[in-house]
C-alpha cells in the first residue's frame, strides 16, 4: 500500500509562440514513512513536478495527470486547467490537504516567511487553519513543534522576525511549520542548497531525525547526491522531464545503470579526490596581516565598524592553487576583492608580483549585457597591451577553443550562453590578459554538479599548461579538496587554520575546521549514514573580546572567552587556537613536533 | 512591423497620433493662406466651413492655423525640454551617483534645494526679463526639471556600479570615465525614457497653464493655452472655438502617454528577464 502513487504526470507551459513540455509522463509511488530523493539538475523539471502535486503552478502551466492518489482519496490535478467550477473545486480540496496532509518546504527560507510576521504567530497561523484549537492550545504546539525542530529557548523565539534568525533558524522555522499539522507526505524541495555546510548537515540530520520519529514520509528533491545519499532510501534520477533511472540509494551508488547517472555518481566520487601535486615555486603573492573595515556611518548612531577580514596573512606560490573555504559571512568574498584589488585594505598590505585576474561567481552579472563576446574579451586587451585590432582578434580566436567555445559564437550575446559556457567566457576574460594569479570566487557554486566537474577539471589543466596560481574560494569542502594544495580556514573574517589541504582534511587541528570537515557530504550511502549526528547548536553572537568560535567551541578554554588568540605557527601548519599555545599548553622543547590537541 | 503593432498596440496608437499632429503642426502654418495674425473684422466668430475648418476666433483670425501653430509651440517645449532635462539630468546623476559618497550628498541636497523653489516664481522673473517667448519658457521649465531624472539616473547608478561587471572592468584596466559612459550610462537609460516621456507632457502642460493664466506666451503668438484663454471670454457663445484646441492638447498628451506607457512595460518586462 502506497501513500502517494502518481501515474503519468505532464506539464506543459503555455507560451504564445511555443509550448514547452517541463515534465514529461512521470510515474512514481511513495510509501508510508520512505524517504525518497528526486535528484536532476537545474531544469530537469523536478521543482515543477512537486509543485504540480501540490497544485501550486501558475495558470501558464497545463498539468495532466493519469492517475494521483494520496492514501485514499484521488487528486484531479488536471481540474486546475477546467472549468472554473473544477478550478474552485480544486481549490477547495487542495486547501484541506496542502499543509494538512501534505506540505512543503522551499529552498529559500527567507523567500518563504512572511519577514512582518512574528514566527510564532506564523506556526500558530498553520495550525489554526487546519485544526479546531484555542489560542493557547495553538502557542502550546507551537513551541513543542519549536522544540522539535531544534531550537533552544522556543519561548523566546517565538516573539522575534524572521530576519532576527540566521539561515539555518529560518529553515527549522519553515519546517516547523510544514510539520505543524502532522503531514504524512512531506516534500523538500532542495531544503539545504542556500544554507551554510555546517548547518546544511545539521537540517539534513533534523529531517532524518523527523522522519524516524514521527513516521512522515518525505520526498527530497535535490541536485546534489550526496545529500540525498544522507537522507534516503530510495532515489529518482530526472532528466529533461523524465525519470531515467530509479532505485534503492545503494543500487544508485555501486550500480549506476544509465549513463546520466554514472556520470553524476563519477563526478561526485571525483571530487573525493585531492588536488595532488607539490608547487615549488616562488612566492608570488603576499599578505600580511591585511584588515577590511566597512564604514558604516550614521548621523543618529554614531560610526559603527564592522571588520570583515581580520589580520589575513597568507602566500601564494607560483603554480599552486590556495584553496579558502568558510561559511558565508566569513570574509572570503572580501578577501577575494582584496587580493584582485578591487578593494583596498585598511590597514596591513598585500604585495604581489604579476597581474591578478578573477573569476566570478555569477558569471552572467560580471558581463555587460550590452556587449558580445567578443567585445567582453577584447576589453582587456584594449586597456593593457598596445595590440591592433588585428592582434586582439587573434588573441580571441586562440582564448575560444581553450576554454571550450567556438570562435565562431564570439559575436553572440552572453545570454545566449547556458550557465556553464557563460563561466567558460568568464575564464576566457580572466586569462586572456596571461595574468600570474587568477581568483576564483565561488566559480562553480551556481552551476550543475556536471558541468562543475567539467569547469574544474577546465581550470586544472590550464593551469598545469599555463603555470598559473589560483586562489580558490569557496563554501564546498569537497571543492577545495579537488582544487587546492594548500588551504586556509576563515571564520568570522579570521583564517584559523591553514597548511597543506591533505594534512588539514587528514588531521585538522582548529576545533572549528574540525567541526566543518564533519560535516562534509560523502557521495557514498553507507559512511554518510555512519557518520556522527552533528551537533545543533544556536547560533549565539560572538564575543566582542575573545576567540570568534569561543561560543560554539567543544575545547574552550578560559582565556578563550577573554583574549584572541594568536596565530601559532608549525612548519607549514598555522593555527590561531590557545589551544597550541606555550602558555597554555606548557613550555616546549625546540624539536617538540605538534600534533592535534584536539 | 505588423507583429509589432500588434504586440505593442498602445506605443502604435500613440506613435500614429504623434505622427499625424506633428506632421500636421509642421505642415498646416506652412501652406495655409492664412497667417495666425492677420486680423479680419469682416469674418469674426464664424463657425466651422470649408474655408475655416476650425472656424474664426472674436479678431476673424483662422482658429485652425493658429491651432496647429500652437500645437507646434507645445511640440518645441516639450521635445525640448525632454532634450536638455533629459541631459542635464543624466549627467548630474549619473556624476553623483558614481562618484557617490560626499559629493553625492552635496550635489542631490543642491538638486533638493532647486526643486523646493515653487517654479512660477521664477518662471514669472524670467519672462518678465526675458521677453514672454518659447526660449524663456524653456529656460523656465528647465531649471527644475530635470531634478526627478537626475534623481532616477543616481539611482540606477548606485545599483549599477556594484554589478560584478563594473568590478570586472575595472580589473581590465578601463580607465574611470570609459566605465562611466560605456558601462554605466547606458544601463540606465531605459527607466529615464520612461521618466522622460512622463516629462513630455508635463512641459506641455506647464506652458498651456502659463499662456492660459497670461504669463506664458506673447500676443499674438497662438499657444493652445491663450486660445484657450481667448475663447474664454466667449464660451457661452461659441463653445467651438475653445474645443478644438483642448482637443487637440488632450491628443498630444494621450498619444505621448501611450508610448511612455509601452515604454514603462517593456522595459519592467526587461528588468524581470
């Protein structure tokens, strides 16, 4: 017996010069109390299946259905394209089952919460509509579901906005809500893809605890396997609107039948891997201690600082790659604009050798719609060589078929590029002046988890043919683990840790990187299951004196709380942590050789 | 060209409208026989006829050259004004905007300043001086209209210079003033021609209420606010003769909003992608 089984779903947009088929004939069924993953890339038409279920798609849409059952009753999905008497009739049911019987959760908890509206007054809202209570039997559930989703003190909780959460808080609140009246479908629709790794991994282990607990079946739809490889029993891979392949998490992982799926099981298991190799060359660009404070001045409060990056010192050698990875809001951006110099440091310097280029994260926003291809890449060449026209178009003629474009498109607008080619162009700009240093913010973060395998291996072999260094950052472990040989940790605008990447994932040293490395997403269904429950933990503001972690620290010690610590240094391996200090860690003989005090 | 009619039926409207008047305020005072001063007491206050399609006002002046003549004084007004705010407004937005901060602040209080000096005031100093002409009138409505472009322009500008492909050319080494006129200016002109087309009409309207009210333009210049005005004395009699030229002026200005009206949806239908 199936709690949802769903038989040839199709939905079609309407369009006034053409109709384009998002979803095409897709048939699965749920169990009571399965976790099931729907796992395909950006337009594969996973979203706009679920919203279908749901009824949520706009009138453009044309949803036809063979059959939908959810336990007993049968949904016309297709009566949303009737007359207006089915619409109305519609309506009225899916009223009753939408957050009674089935409900969602989005990606965007932000997006998703009404930001006026005090979040115990939005739980207490759900709960009222869908059951006869008081006022007081609402608050009471309200914070026992609070309670439930892992959030300390409920009772306060209860009278802040939204916006006096951090990501992670919004995304329990969202949950708590689809939870309020005890659903027995609930569908997550890519429920960790705009949260932090640490407090990806603590919602991930929330939903897996709801699931064991309460018996609610979930639908998790996803673009990235592992964290459908945490969560699930079972997992459907979508492909331009169909289902390709479908089974058991384990059958998915060993034995990949279609050839989509193995390429996302490969690309994932791939990015395991480490960077490998040893730079040895010179030391080609150099921070020291450099500090960003952004103003922000107000006539009616005073000057209020606020430093996104603290005393960074760091070198990159030629030829190598330095990985930074951090949360956001941990400075990495800031430190990236640093070092392209497209921000000045307010105090502390950054010397260099060679030009700096960089690559963007968005690579669409860093184009001027206005301009072709062509014109974007021969900008550059414009303002730093003395190159005629004639040598500039040569120039791009050779960069094109580097990256992977055809010449040919060079007179093409950057819209008419998909996401990845538009990175591809993005790299192009960056190399086209042969600059030392290339930064890349978060090259890779926006785009499918194939085409990223495709861009990183990109960015690897042009740098082994062209000797480059990168500076690479990003929110993704598993990314910088691919990418870098050396990394460093930052966290609130400090880098904690650094030192070589192997030696940092094998052994880390700072509390915080060792909290960060746990909650890494193996692509493989067995150890992601073994692995430690991470910790929830709240998310309290750091002290104004002190170690920035001392509030979520497992080792803190008393000094902690009232000085910052230092940056220690061993060989390769720096570490700001008392932890590793001569004062509190007792005197040390000269060939004394550190190990992890953790 | 047909599609497009379609997809844009009130910019068409409005584009044939503004054709044909124009076409019309150029044409008509050219190859008329009458001129729009010559007085004749033996035709006064005729009704429409073939000779006067419009008919005569009270000094048998042909109301339907004098029509168009005024048509045309709008025409200049408002077209130029649009012109020389539009400049002006852009310039000293986009210059405050990009170079931001201090300067900033000091150049939109200066521009907060000039707008709160009610208008007529200065409008009455000038023609006064001036002589009452289309020049002055001009000089009048441009010395405070281009604020709300200027403030548009800043705008845009604060929001466009953090877009990553400003930082991406400043990385290519483009020099600060090709940045401002080759990546900046021109992402923001699609909302100031909307703003600019709702100026239009405002200019059009400020010189008819300043002809109505009699600061405006000189006797016996013909601008369709005094034809107004003349025909006022007379309304109960020959209600013709204040008609026309309030029709015309409400074809003007419905034409001109038509088109800024297409211009302001494509171009929110451009900003949502």
């Amino acid at each position: 017996m199936s709690l949802l089984t769903v038989k040839d779903l199709c939905v079609r947009y309407k369009n006034q010069i053409k109709k384009m088929e998002a979803v095409r004939e897709i048939s699965f069924s749920v169990k009571p109390g399965e976790c099931v993953g729907i796992v395909g890339e950006s337009g594969s038409g996973k979203s706009t299946a679920m919203q279908a279920l749901m009824g949520l798609l706009p009138d453009t849409a044309e949803v036809s259905c063979g059959e939908l059952k959810l336990g007993e009753q049968s949904l016309m999905v297709s009566a949303q394209n009737g007359s207006k008497k089915d619409r109305e009739h519609f309506e009225k049911q899916m009223c009753r089952i939408r957050g009674g019987e089935m409900s969602m959760i989005f990606q965007n908890p932000s997006a998703y919460l009404n930001p006026a509206v005090k979040i115990g007054r939005q739980i207490a809202e759900t709960i009222r509509v869908h059951k006869q209570c008081s006022t007081k039997e609402a608050k009471e559930e309200t914070l026992r579901l609070l309670e439930m989703v892992g959030i300390r003190n409920p009772l306060q909780r209860i009278s802040q906005y939204p916006f006096e959460l951090s990501g992670g808080m919004q995304q329990r609140v969202a949950i708590a809500i689809a939870l309020a009246c005890e659903p027995k479908l609930l569908i997550a629709d890519e429920p960790t893809t705009a949260l932090d790794a640490t407090v990806q991994k603590q919602i991930l282990a929330l939903l897996r605890r709801i699931a064991e607990e309460t018996g609610t079946a979930m639908i998790i739809v996803t673009h990235n396997l592992s964290a459908a490889a945490v969560l699930c029993s079972r997992i459907l891979v979508m492909k331009a609107g169909q289902i390709i392949e479908e089974g058991s998490v384990q059958d998915i992982f060993r034995y990949p039948q279609a050839s989509y799926t193995k390429e996302l099981v490969y690309y994932a298991q791939e990015l395991q891997k480490g960077a490998g190799g040893q730079a040895g060359g010179g030391v080609l660009l150099k921070t020291e201690k450099v500090c960003k404070k952004y103003r922000n001045q107000n006539f009616w409060l005073g000057r209020d600082d606020q430093e996104a990056v603290h005393q960074v010192s760091m070198e990159i050698r030629e030829g190598e790659s330095f990985g930074i990875v951090g949360e956001s809001g941990s400075g990495k951006t800031t430190l990236a604009r640093l070092v392209a110099g497209i921000h000045k440091p307010t105090s502390g310097q950054i010397l260099s050798r060679g030009e700096i280029q960089m690559v963007f994260q968005h690579s669409y926003g860093s184009f001027n719609p206005r301009f072709t291809v062509e014109q974007i890449l021969e900008e550059p060449l414009i303002y730093q060589t003395g190159d005629n026209r004639e040598q500039r178009m040569e120039k791009i003629n050779k960069m094109l078929p580097l990256v992977g474009i055809n010449p040919e498109e060079r007179k093409k607008y950057p819209h008419q590029f998909s996401g990845g080619q538009q990175q591809r162009i993005g790299i192009a700009r960056a190399l086209i002046s042969d600059p030392k240093l290339v930064v890349c913010d978060e090259p890779v973060s926006s785009l499918d988890v194939s085409i990223q395998a495709q861009i990183l291996e990109l960015l690897k072999e042009i740098q082994d043919r062209r000797n480059l260094s990168y500076l690479f950052i990003s929110h993704d472990l598993n990314v910088i683990r691919h990418m870098s040989q050396r990394m460093g940790v930052m966290y609130l605008g400090r880098m904690v840790e650094s030192g070589i990447t192997e030696e940092v994932y094998e052994d880390p040293w700072h509390p915080y990187t060792k909290e960060l490395l746990t909650s890494v997403l193996v692509p493989d269904p067995k150890i992601a299951k073994r692995k430690k429950r991470a910790l929830i933990k709240d998310n309290l503001f750091s002290e104004e004196k002190g170690c920035p972690y001392y509030s979520h620290c497992g080792y803190a010690l008393e000094c902690c709380g009232k000085e910052k610590p230092e940056i220690y240094q061993f060989d390769s391996r720096r570490v700001a942590c008392f932890l590793y200090s001569e004062e509190h860690g007792g005197k040390r003989s000269p060939d004394y050789v550190m190990t992890a005090q953790i | 060209m047909k599609i497009w009619c379609q997809q844009h039926k009130l910019a068409a409207a409005g584009l044939t409208g503004l054709i044909i008047l124009t076409a019309a305020a150029i044409i008509v005072p050219l190859c008329s026989n009458y001129s729009y001063s010559a007085q004749d007491v033996q035709i006064k206050n005729l009704p429409s006829s073939f000779a006067h399609l419009f008919g005569t006002d009270k000094f048998g002046r042909d109301i339907f050259v004098r029509v168009w003549y005024g048509t045309r004084i709008s025409l200049m007004i408002g077209i130029g004004s649009a012109f020389i705010n539009g400049i002006i407004g852009i310039l000293y937005g986009g210059t405050a905007g990009f170079i931001g901060g201090r300067a900033d602040m000091l150049l939109m209080r200066i521009a907060d300043v000039i707008s709160s000096i009610p208008s007529l005031l200065y409008i009455i100093l000038i023609t006064m001086v001036l002589g009452a002409n289309v020049g002055s009138l001009l000089l009048g409505i441009c010395i405070a209209g281009w604020i709300s472009t200027a403030r548009i322009v800043r705008g845009e500008m604060l929001r466009l210079k953090e877009m990553e492909y400003v930082m991406a050319a400043n990385l290519s080494g483009v020099p600060k003033w090709i940045i401002f006129f080759k990546h900046l200016l021109p992402g923001t002109l699609g909302p100031v021609i909307v703003n600019i087309t709702v100026l239009i009409p405002q200019a059009i309207f400020t010189e008819a209420f300043l002809s109505f009210v009699g600061i405006g333009i000189e006797a016996p210049m013909a601008s369709l606010g005094t034809l107004i005005q003349d025909a006022r004395s007379q309304m109960q009699l020959y209600p013709s003769q204040m008609v026309y030229p309030i029709f015309i002026l409400c074809l003007l200005v419905v034409s001109i909003s038509f088109v800024g009206a297409d211009l302001e949806r494509a171009a929110k239908s451009q900003r949502r992608g």
